[in-house]
C-alpha cells in the first residue's frame, strides 16, 4: 500500500512542480537566506488509529500521542523537518492485552512541499496553505501479546524501518506564530520488508500542532538591505550622477584654469604697484580682490562634490553615501589626479567646537574612500575651515559639508 502511496505522491509533485513554473513567473522574487534564518520549532497531539489488530472497533486500537519537531525553510516551496514523535504514547494496557497493538516511537527526517505556493507562486502575505508532506527513519516498535502489566510477553524491541506520508494545512496566525493540522499514514516494517504486504504496524494518523518561526536572522536582514538597493533603477540613477559630476569636472577643470589665469594677472599687476612710489591702496584692493577669487573658487566647486550632514553630526549618512559612491567612481576613472577634502560647518556653535568638527567630517569622508572604496591614501589630503568659509548665509544648511577639490599641479 505504500509503495502505490509513494508512486501517487510522485507523479503529484511533478504536475505541480511543472505547473508552478508556468504561474509563478508574475510573483514577486523570493529572498534568499542564509542557514540560520527562518527556522522553527513546534509540537503536536497525535490522534492514532492503528490497523493491525484483529477486529478492533473504532474505540479499540486508538490512542493519543504527541510529536516535536525542527523545521528549516529552505525556500518558498520547500521545507525540511526532522521530527521525533511517539503515536501511541497513551494506549490502554487493556488494549495491548488482548489486540496486536504496537507502541513505537519514531525519529524521522523529510520534506514539506507547499501547493499554493508551487501553483499560485511566492507571495509573503500569505497566510494559509496546503502542503504535501514525506518523512522516512528510523522506529524502535513493541508489540504486547495475551501481556499482564508491567511484565508481560512483549516483541520487537530493535530499531526498524518507518516511512510515513500525508497531507497538511497549515496557517500564520503572526509573524511567528503557525497553527497546523495533517492527515497521514505510518508505515513500520522490518528493512526487508518494507515493500512487501507483512508490515509490524500501519497507522493512521490525525494530528493538530503549533510551530514557532524564529524569522529572519540580523545579518540576513542586513544584506536584504543591500541587496534591495542593488537595483537596474538605482544603478541608472547612480551612473546619471555619475556621468553628472563627469561633466562638472570637466566644466570646473575650464574655469579653474579662467580664475588661475586671472589670479595671475592681478599678482602680477599686483607685483608692479608694489614697486617704488606706487599707491599702496591700490595694492591693497589687489589683494583683497586675490583673496575673494580664492575665496569664491572654494565655495563655487564645493556644490557639485559636498557631503551634507545634520547639526553636529559628522558621520555619514546612509542617503549620502549614494554621493561619496559616485566620487568614488569618479577618482578611480582619474587615478592621476589627487584631491582635498575639505570640511566645514555652519554658524552653529562656538569656533573653536566647529573647527574641530569640520576636522572630523573631513577625516571620516577621507578615511570612507581608502577604507570602503579603496581610493590610494596619498592621493587625498584632508583639510577643514570649521565655519569661516560659508556658501551665502551662514545659517544655510549646505555649510555642513564636506566638499572634494582637485588639486592643481
């Protein structure tokens, strides 16, 4: 009878099998786990009805037992169990007496294998769902014949082979919380004679449990999380921001070369009127004009490149690294070229708090690119100005950043 039971259930796994590929292809995509993530520990009451008595009632051959089980998800379709149960824990002395009543206890390992999700594909918000359900090991079985208790006759006390088969629904009450009920059929008979008809015991069995999913471990949490953001769409806008910056710095390379040319010009005009007899103001308005040029070359390419933060923050956020990924990019397509990373600060706080927390905004973007993105050490120089070089108002949020400069050799 079991050997037609194992037949049935494989040829139903492949239609299904076949069948889930074909309306599963809509369903959104299964995360996958690591080891430890998603398993689950549970118990059952067993309600065994045993066949291989001679003409037993429905009353006599029946009794209550209990399982406990581990359970690994092993994907959306797929579970593995191992499991250790005891069917006739409850049976009547009376019964073992006068029937060929057997008490087992099994330890056995198998599969689950979900129908809904097979058939209708992986949705996380399901809650209920049909599933198929083979296990096979080992069974230690006693067999109480015309016994007396406690010392009557009593056979079978070595390990045999056990198979057993059935069906199961089960439903999430919560997030960790599962309800099942299952039908099944034991199967216990010496190793060979597993396929033939003399079996030490066949068993019917209904059982109602409870099982426990410990979820979804902190670090599969984790790469989840990145893994999500690895996505055709980010990726497209990062290389848009990429290809972005691209074109700042070859349009900042162009005026960078228009205000060195005019910062020439005004020294030198500015090494002229500080020959004899010239006007020393004229001087000095020189160089003040030399000073604002500088100045302004500071804060008009921090923009493009500027780490922001919140008030007195000085790590980067998780929104930013977007930002210092796509610097990244930029220095490793121009390795010959070195950088400043310059940090500053708003009007918040004394000078001397800001100064100092400029210094750490610029050593920790400094230390993000050598470290996590594996820019060369020497080709970044870190500097900070704490709040003396604002970007317009000095209230303006924009002036807690880190900005990146090219350096001119």
């Amino acid at each position: 009878m079991l050997k037609k039971l194992l037949k049935i259930g494989m040829v139903a796994g492949l239609l299904v099998a076949a069948t889930s590929t074909l309306s599963a292809q809509d369903s959104p995509e299964y995360p996958h786990y690591g080891f430890w993530s998603n398993w689950s520990i549970g118990a059952s009451v067993d309600f065994d009805k045993q066949a291989n008595g001679h003409g037993m009632t429905l009353k006599e051959g029946t009794s209550i037992g209990g399982a406990i089980f581990l359970e690994k998800e092993l994907n959306y379709v797929w579970d593995l169990r191992l499991r250790a149960s005891m069917p006739g824990m409850m049976t009547d002395w009376d019964l073992r007496a006068t029937q060929r009543y057997a008490m087992f206890g099994m330890l056995t390992a198998g599969f689950k294998f979900s129908v809904n999700d097979a058939l209708m594909g992986y949705d996380p918000e399901r809650r209920g769902s049909f599933y198929l359900f083979g296990d096979a090991g080992v069974a230690i079985w006693r067999n109480y014949v015309n016994c007396e208790p406690p010392t009557g006759a009593q056979h079978g006390r070595k390990l045999n082979l056990a198979m057993d088969a059935g069906l199961g629904y089960s439903y999430k009450v919560s997030k960790h919380s599962t309800i099942f009920a299952e039908a099944e059929l034991i199967d216990v008979a010496h190793i060979p004679n597993i396929f033939k008809s003399n079996h030490l015991s066949l068993d019917a069995l209904v059982s109602l449990g409870y099982a426990f999913n410990f979820g979804v471990t902190a670090a599969d949490e984790e790469l989840l999380a990145q893994r999500s953001n690895l996505t055709q769409e980010n990726l497209d806008a990062l290389n848009d921001q990429i290809a972005n910056l691209e074109k700042q710095v070859a349009t900042g390379k162009q005026q960078e070369k228009k205000l060195e040319g005019r910062i020439a010009d005004l020294e030198s005009k500015l090494a002229e009127d500080r020959a004899p007899a010239t006007n020393n103001q004229a001087s000095k308005e020189l160089q003040d004009k030399i000073n604002q040029i500088k100045a302004d070359q500071l804060t008009f390419y921090a923009l493009p490149f500027s780490i922001q933060y919140d008030v007195n923050q000085y790590t980067v956020s998780e929104s930013e690294h977007q930002k210092l990924k796509a610097i990244a990019r930029v220095m490793k397509d121009n390795p010959s070229t070195k950088y400043v990373v310059y940090g500053f600060a708003d009007y918040t706080g004394s000078d001397e708090y800001n100064m100092k927390l400029s210094q750490k905004r610029a050593e920790e973007v400094k230390r993000q690119l050598v470290n996590k993105y594996g820019i060369a050490e020497n080709r970044l120089e870190a500097k900070w100005n704490g709040k003396n070089t604002p970007f317009g108002d000095v209230k303006y949020s924009v002036n807690r950043r880190v900005s990146i400069y090219r350096v001119i050799e």
